[in-house]
C-alpha cells in the first residue's frame, strides 16, 4: 500500500504531513511498541514469583507482614529478632491492633527480603 505524504518547510524545520488514518495507525504502532518495551523492561528485572494463595489472603484483608513471613517461613521470634523489634509488638503488627512505624516497617521489609510497598 503506497502513502501519500508531503514535506513541508517552516521556519528553517523540515515538517512531514500525512493522511489521518495514517498518523492514527502510527500513534497506535508506537504506543504498542511502547507496551512492549516496558514488558522487556520488567522481565528483564529479577523479581520472585507470588503464589496466587499469597494474593488472596492479603486481598481478603490478611496482614500482609503475616502472609510473607510465613511464605518465607520464619517463626515471629525469628522476625522480631532480625527486624529488632519484641515478638509481642510484631504480633500485634500482625493482628492490627498496632500500626508499625516506618521505620520499623523498612526493617521489616529488609527482613522479609520485599520492599516496604509490599507490606503496606
């Protein structure tokens, strides 16, 4: 299929003038390259696999320090310890009758081997 198109000059700039349907289908080949490239991006990032049981308790509201913590499965001593909190305040974290800090939440992110996003 052959395109018409027209080189314009304006101001010294070279401008190219294409039909509409034209323009169209070359704003949606670009937003599908685009597409693709962010997929080879993400890919290309190591990143653990979530088990689709994970999802699901922390969707139906689960703590999700709970949920990863025994995905990774570490007693709450064991956690408590390496995020150098007491074993009562990580279990009342768990059971939300306790908000973490930030601060608290960064170690135990670090512990857990997730990002803070992933506990929040």
């Amino acid at each position: 299929m052959i395109q018409r198109h027209k080189i314009v000059e304006e101001r010294g700039k070279e401008f190219v003038l294409v039909p509409k349907k034209t323009y169209d289908r070359m704003r949606e080949e670009l937003e599908d390259l685009e597409d693709i490239r962010a997929f080879d991006r993400a890919k290309a990032r190591p990143q653990e696999s979530i088990p689709l049981e994970m999802v699901k308790r922390v969707l139906a509201g689960e703590s999700p320090v709970r949920v990863w913590r025994e995905h990774r499965k570490l007693a709450q001593q064991r956690l408590a310890d390496k995020a150098g909190i007491s074993k009562p305040y990580l279990s009342q974290i768990e059971n939300g009758a306790r908000s973490a800090s930030v601060g608290v939440m960064k170690r135990l992110a670090a512990a857990l081997k997730v990002s803070v996003d992933d506990l929040i």
